[in-house]
C-alpha cells in the first residue's frame, strides 16, 4: 500500500473542490464582502472617536455613523451565515463524493486486497476516517476563505493608511507563520498514527461482536479486555501526543501577534504625539491590527482539526488509489449457456510467491460430470473454486470453459454460469424473499415458492411470522445456521446456472434434511457440470470423478469403487471416517 504524505493529500482534496468551482466562487464572494464589510466598522468608529475628540460634539454626525455601523453589521451578519450554508453544502458534498468512490473501489478490489486488511480496519477507512475528515474540511473552509480575505484586506486598508506601521506588522509576521508550518508538519505524522491505531481498535471490535459466542464458550473474556485496554493505552498515548504537540501552535501565534500589536500600538502612538494621525485613525489601526492576526490565531486554534482531517484523508484516499482488479480484457467474450467442459491445464498458483500451493495441476472435465475433490485440510480444494470462479487469477498455465481461456471470458457472464453454495453462509438484511432472489430479480412468486420446496425451505419459511415478507437482520438474523444455508441453497435452486460449485454446502445441515437436499441436488445436477468439495465422503460416493488432493496436487483421480480398490490415499480417508 502507498502512503500519501500531506502535500500529496492536500492535492487530492483540492482535485475533489474543482467539481464545485461556483460553490467556491460564491463563497470567496460572501467572505470577501463580509470582511469587507468589517473593515469599513473600524472606519467608521475611528471617525466618530475624532468628532468627539477634535471638535464640540457632532450627535448628528455619530448617530449617521451609527445606523451605518448597524446596517453593515446586519449585512456581515446574512453574508456570513449564507457562507456557512455554502461551506456546509459543499464540505458534505465532497464527503459525499470521496465516500461513493471509496465503496465503489472496495467493490472492484481484488480478493487478495480484501482478503489481507481487517474488515473493520476498512470500515473504520470509510467511516470513521470520512467523518472526521468532514469535521476538519468544514472548519477549514469556515477558517479559510475568511482568514486570507482578512489578511489581504486589513494589510491593503493598513497601506492607505501608514506605511511604516504596516511594515512593523509584516515583518514579524514570518515568525507566526513558522512557528505554525514547523508545529503543523510534526502533527500530522503523529494524527495519521493516531487513524491507524484508531483503525485497529474498529477492527479489534468488529471481530469480537462478530464472534462472540466464540469468545464466551472459551472464556476468553479477559483475554479480549486486555488486548482491547492495551490498545486503548496506544491510541490515549498517540492522541494526547498528537493533541499536545498541536496546540502549541496557538500559544505560540498568540504570543508573536501581541508582540505585532504593541508594537502598533506604540509607533501609532508616538505618531499621534508628533501629529502624523489622529486618536481615531490609531483606533482603526489597533482594530485592524488586531484583525489582522485574528485569522492566524483561528487557523493555529484549528491546527488540530485539520491535521487530524488531513491525516484521515490519506488513508482513505489509500483505500482509493488501490490497485483495482484487473478489468476484463477488452476483446472478452460473454459465455451464454455454457455446455460445462471445464479444463485446468499445467495451473500453477500460490497466495504468497514464497509459498507455493498448486502446482501443475491438470484436469479435464466433461459437459455433465460430477467432480468431486476430497483432501485434508490445506491441500488446496476451496483454492480451486477460487480459480474456478476467477476470484484469483492462476500464476502460470491456464483454465478454460468450453475451450476459452477464463481470462478471455468476461468476469460477470463466467460467475453467472456458477451456481455457488459454500460452507459460509451470506445473507443480507432485508426480508426472506429479497435474499432468495439475489441472482434471479425477476423470478415470479410461484419460481420463488418452487425452489424453496426443492430446497426444503419452504416448511420453515411458511412458520415464519410474515413469511417470505419476514425481515431478517445482518447475516440472517435468528434464524439457525442451517436454516441460513437451506436459503442459500434456494437461492441456487431458483437461478439454475449450467454449472455448480458445492462447498461443503450441507455441512450445517441435519442427516435427515440433508438426504432430501442430495436428492435435491442430483435432480439440479442432472446435465450440469458440478464441482463438490466435502469431508463427509459418503455423500460424493456417486461422483463421476473423484479427485484426491494433497499438498496443491492431484495424487489420486478416479471413481469411488476405483479408488477403493487401489487401497491408496483416498481409501485411508474413506476407511478413517468409518474405524
């Protein structure tokens, strides 16, 4: 994974603001009038301070003075609560757009990404990190605009009036600004270990919640509390450092613009004594003066904000920037209503280069067929469906249906042709007939009702408080493991692929029900070229081939009776599951 450092970050956020060019425009605009606006009170004050001081008081002159004061002040007043409008709008905007990028990535991503990160570490990337970047934005467009038109406009109102006590101004500006830069850079390494640290705890609590029968059954409660309050301590640690070293900044800005303003204030003065301005124009000074470094106070106030943004905006544009799948090849063709000749030719491929899985492996298998892989755990029989499906891509040698390279069959039209029930079940929420209908939108009610008889879902369904309009939570909610797999099996039985991979997929099953789902099964199978990974092997005894896996080769391949009779490896297997 690359990291992005802060200048690479930055340049993303403003690639994300140019799709809003006139939500920008519009709210320089408003902090331009506003600030505006505010300058002219200081104006206005310093030339009601002389009529009082130099002449007999002119009532009638402050009180014009007065209901301009009010009338700009109102102004400022609608100018920047519009600019808060624009500033909010466009800050979720952008937050809106970075979020449906990052989802869309995470649905193009390869298996091999998704399969080494945290799911809650990615979750924590598209939530958490995005919130916080949101907070950070919206302060620094409030901050922003404002803060340089109010820089620019105070030194050009500054200049018309005084050149030597602007130049007092400017010249100990630099040092604030240092002291900000050197603060800020330090910070935003220390924020962004502060978002991984972060990352790690979503992740530590999604895998605790999503196991935690697990946990209670081994009471290994308070294994998990000392994991959990160890990383507390790590993120307490990062954060108060992070916090610490960041506010520094606004003491330290604060110090080096009251040394700006008494230094206006004591050459305004002497000026004043010599006769070069007036109390009021020394007034409007002070006031613009202070204006003046006003907005580096609020910016260094913020500081913290906005590294803590800035570093939660690079591990997601992270997530953004992965390496996606590599897309279908342009001249790929679609498979329609594939006949099942499936070929693994000289297949080689490992999840790690160092590691090596399958090696050499070949295998032929005709339109109809019944293939069954058996092994012992690790040997590399759920890899093969991964190949099967294109999940992954093999290192070296090739896989064909119907006498084409995979790779030259579009991704969608090739996992069509699968029909797919693993040993892992997935149900999303939403009601009973919304998860049955997954591969098949269209199917009518009476295709639906079919199926889940097929499968011997439709006796529990029919129990159900509302049926197949019954809501189920995430992953199937209450329902049991094996009431979740015997929806998963419908949801097959419903799309009738020409080709089938069975994971193990009467594994949560009871042996009653699941002697009414291979009866099931050898009826779906009927002309389909079928692949069964299982353990149990009294269920793929009638499998046209059988193949015996051990460390990423195929050692034994044949019928059942002829791997029995051969008294080899996979008649050991058989025979341990009946000693």
């Amino acid at each position: 994974m690359k990291l992005l450092n802060q200048r690479q970050t930055l340049h993303k956020v403003l690639q994300h603001l140019k799709k809003y060019r006139l939500l920008m425009t519009a709210t320089i605009l408003l902090a331009v009038i506003s600030v505006a606006l505010t300058l002219y009170v200081p104006i206005l004050i310093g030339a009601a301070i002389d009529l009082i001081i130099y002449r007999q008081v002119d009532f009638a002159g402050i009180s014009v003075l007065i209901i301009r004061v009010i009338l700009v002040s109102v102004i400022v007043a609608l100018a920047q609560w519009l600019m808060n409008v624009i500033n909010n709008r466009m800050a979720y905007l952008v937050v809106r757009d970075i979020r449906n990028e990052a989802f869309e990535k995470l649905e193009i991503l390869p298996l091999s990404y998704l399969d080494a990160q945290s799911q809650g570490g990615i979750v924590s990337r598209i939530i958490a990190d995005v919130d916080q970047f949101a907070d950070g934005l919206l302060m620094g467009f409030t901050q922003l605009f404002t803060g340089v038109v109010t820089i620019l406009g105070t030194l050009a109102f500054m200049l018309s009036m005084n050149v030597k006590i602007t130049l007092v101004v400017v010249l100990v500006t630099p040092l604030s600004l240092f002291v900000a830069r050197f603060i800020a850079n330090k910070t935003f390494l220390m924020f962004r270990e502060q978002s991984e640290i972060r990352g790690e705890q979503t992740a530590l609590i999604d895998e605790m919640i999503g196991n935690v029968k697990v946990v209670k059954a081994f009471s290994h409660e308070a294994q998990v509390l000392e994991r959990f309050d160890e990383m507390n301590g790590k993120l307490q640690k990062a954060s108060l450092r992070a916090i610490f070293f960041s506010s520094l900044t606004n003491p330290s800005t604060r110090f080096v613009n009251s040394i700006v303003y008494a230094g206006v204030a004591l050459t305004g003065a002497a000026a004043v004594l010599n006769g070069g301005m007036t109390v009021g124009i020394l007034s409007c000074f002070l006031s613009y003066a202070n204006q003046y470094t006003k907005p580096f106070n609020e910016i260094s106030g913020v500081v913290t904000e906005l590294q803590n943004a800035i570093a939660c905006a690079a591990r997601i544009f992270e997530l953004i920037d992965e390496e996606p799948q590599k897309p279908d090849d342009e001249a790929a063709q679609m498979l329609n209503e594939a006949e099942g000749t499936v070929a693994c030719e000289h297949v080689d491929f490992s999840y790690t280069k160092d590691k090596p899985l399958i090696e050499n492996l070949n295998v032929t298998v005709k339109p109809g067929e019944k293939v069954a892989i058996v092994g012992p755990t690790g040997c590399g029989k759920t890899t093969i469906i991964n190949l099967l499906m294109r999940f992954y891509d093999v290192d070296h040698g090739s896989i064909s249906v119907d006498g084409t390279d995979i790779r030259k069959i579009t991704r969608n039209s090739l996992r069509t042709s699968y029909g797919m029930v693993l040993q892992d079940t997935w149900l999303r929420s939403g009601t009973i007939r919304e998860n049955i209908i997954m591969g098949r939108p269209e199917a009518t009610e009476e295709e639906i009702i079919a199926a889940a008889k097929e499968a011997h879902a439709h006796s529990f369904i029919r129990r159900l408080p509302q049926g197949y309009d019954t809501v189920i939570g995430e992953d199937g909610g209450m329902l049991s493991q094996g009431q979740k797999q015997l929806l998963c099996i419908t949801r097959v039985m419903l799309c009738l692929p020409p080709m089938l991979i069975l994971d193990e997929a009467t594994s949560s099953i009871d042996t009653r029900t699941e002697m009414k789902i291979q009866s099931a099964f050898n009826k779906l199978m009927e002309g389909k070229t079928s692949f069964i990974v299982a353990h149990r092997l009294s269920t793929i005894q009638n499998a046209d081939i059988i193949l015996v896996m051990k460390d990423g080769k195929i050692i034994e391949q044949g019928s059942h009776e002829e791997l029995l009779a051969r008294a080899g490896f996979y008649a050991q297997l058989y025979n341990s599951q009946f000693q």
